[in-house]
C-alpha cells in the first residue's frame, strides 16, 4: 500500500486520513511532562526517534514499551505534535563512545584509519522502522524545527545522531541544555552559513562539535577536521 504524507501523520489512500476526528482532539489535547520532554527533544536536540528509540528511553521498566511508546505517539499524533513515517533505514548499531575526539592541543587522527572504521561498520540489510518527527505545530510551540520528515538518504545518519543524544541522555544529562543541533544554529544565523557539524554542544568547559562520521571518507574527514580546527574547536566524531 501506498502512503502519502502529511503533517498530521500517514494518509492511506484506501481508508482516508489517520485521524478523521483530529479538529476536536486536538482542541482536548493536554501534554504530560514526558511529553514535553520528547516534544523538546525532537524540536530542539534531534529530527526523529525511532519507536524503539522512545520505547528504551522513555519507558525502560515497562512490561511492554514499545506498545507504551506506540500509542503514546499516536496521541501526539492526533493532537497534532508529531508526524509518522514508515522508511527503510541501516538497523542500529551499538555506539558506547566516539570513534576519535580531538582538541586544540592534539595531534592531527589518522584519518585513513578512522575512514576505513567508519566505513566498514555497515554490514546489514537495510529494515523498515517506524520513525517520528515533529510537526510544524510542535516547532512553534517548542520554538525549535520540525514539520519535515528527515530526507531517505539522512534517515540512517538521522537515528544514528538520535542514538548518540540518547546516550549523552543516559551518561550525561547535566550538559544536554547546551546542546544546539546543526538546524537551530541555521536557522539563527542564516540558511546560507557554512558547513556546521551535526551539534554544538555548549559546556561549562567550553564548546564541543559532535558529529556523527556514517560512512565518511578520508577527504571529508579532513575537511571536518580543517573546520573545526580554523576555530579551535574540540571534536567527537561518532
């Protein structure tokens, strides 16, 4: 079957739109504090979470999470605050720290290596994922972006930088009010500003870029490098 979208979710052709009553739902809808925090993060941190994603962050001691997860997120479908989108995307993989981290003081990665690591990581098919985005709605009450599904080529990268907050989430929460994803910075600057890694991340230590590598080569690597470094800024490439 196929599916258009829209803001309010999936539209089914055979069966018209997902949420027929959605006017006065909508007018109803109260967000609960777990709400807000996911509304946050997808308008402010991140462009989409998985239903898995949610499921382990956000009901971890639940008999059943994903379930938990799946209708909440039709509730803030209905209400208007997300968008769903079913859409092939690399299966998770495990990240448990960056692949290189790099200051002002150290020496220059190799960067052949750290591409080849990169790179050869990739080793599965390819699976269907239920993915969440926010909506236009939800960037205006969060003050944040949304209203776009992530484009196919940036889904993978897309979940992969979702997975790096959420450990941030779990290992550090103290520091993920500075935490600025590359949309944000654009859009207060300008939508014509130069190249920007995936997140800046503001510390009481200073500034920090994140990025996650995906399947980067050796010339694009430098060129994150030579960026971060004309502004002498510390780097985790994921």
């Amino acid at each position: 079957m196929a599916y258009k979208h829209y803001e309010g979710g999936l539209f089914d052709p055979g069966k018209g739109p997902s949420t027929p009553q959605a006017t006065p739902a909508r007018e109803r809808f109260e967000l609960t504090p777990k709400d807000r925090e996911i509304l946050e993060a997808l308008t402010r941190r991140v462009r989409v979470f998985s239903i898995e994603q949610l499921a382990r962050a956000w009901w971890p001691d639940s008999k059943r999470p994903t379930a938990r997860a799946q209708a909440r997120v039709r509730a803030l479908n209905v209400g208007g605050f997300v968008q769903i989108q079913k859409g092939a995307a690399h299966p998770e993989i495990q990240l448990t720290a960056p692949l290189t981290s790099w200051t002002p003081n150290d020496t220059r990665p190799d960067f052949g290596a750290l591409a080849y690591r990169l790179q050869s990581r990739w080793t599965e098919h390819p699976v269907m994922l239920t993915c969440v985005s926010a909506t236009a709605k939800a960037a205006r009450v969060f003050s944040g972006h949304g209203g776009r599904f992530p484009r196919e080529v940036e889904r993978t990268h897309d979940l992969h930088l979702t997975a790096v907050y959420l450990l941030y989430r779990r290992q550090k929460p103290e520091v993920l009010g500075g935490w600025q994803h590359e949309d944000d910075i654009r859009r207060a600057r300008g939508r014509n500003v130069e190249r920007l890694p995936d997140v800046i991340l503001d510390r009481a230590l200073g500034r920090l870029a994140i990025e996650f590598g995906g399947s980067y080569g050796k010339q694009k690597l430098i060129a994150f490098h030579e960026y971060c470094e004309a502004q002498s800024l510390p780097y985790e490439v994921w």
